[in-house]
C-alpha cells in the first residue's frame, strides 16, 4: 500500500491499540490491523479493520472487560 501523502517507501502492516469514543466514553480496541508509513508516520485503516470498529461501536461484538484511563483535555492546559 502506498502512502496517501506520496512518500516512496511503501506504508507497512501493524498491529496497534486505538481508542475511539461510544457516547462520549472511550472504548479501546487492541491488536486492530493498520498501515503506517515509515517515513511521514501517516496511518490508513484497511476496510476490514473498519468494519471492526463499527461492530464495536454498534455494539455487536461484547467487551472483553473494562478499560480505566486518566482523561487529558489538552484545550484547558494552555488556554
């Protein structure tokens, strides 16, 4: 897969953890597939990682526990 932001070196598959946001509370989902650029660090989500999330999201998939995370509102710190 090639990056979005023309970069020549082509964007490599990982894994990682990502949080996303159900009714304004973070739902965590981990080993989730993504493409990085080694050189920008630009990420793409493949379409099947993206139906994942949505199952989430829509609640068709059951939680594997309870995540618990101090929140940061990176507005007020410098406002």
């Amino acid at each position: 897969m090639q990056c979005p932001n023309g970069c020549l070196m082509p964007m490599e598959k990982t894994k990682e953890d990502k949080i996303f946001y159900r009714n304004n509370e973070p739902i965590v989902v981990t080993d989730l597939t993504m493409y990085v650029c080694p050189n920008c660090g630009q990420e793409s989500m493949p379409l099947s990682s993206a139906r994942l999330v949505e199952d989430v999201l829509n609640g068709k998939i059951k939680s594997a526990g309870k995540f618990i995370a101090e929140k940061y509102e990176t507005s007020d710190i410098y406002a």
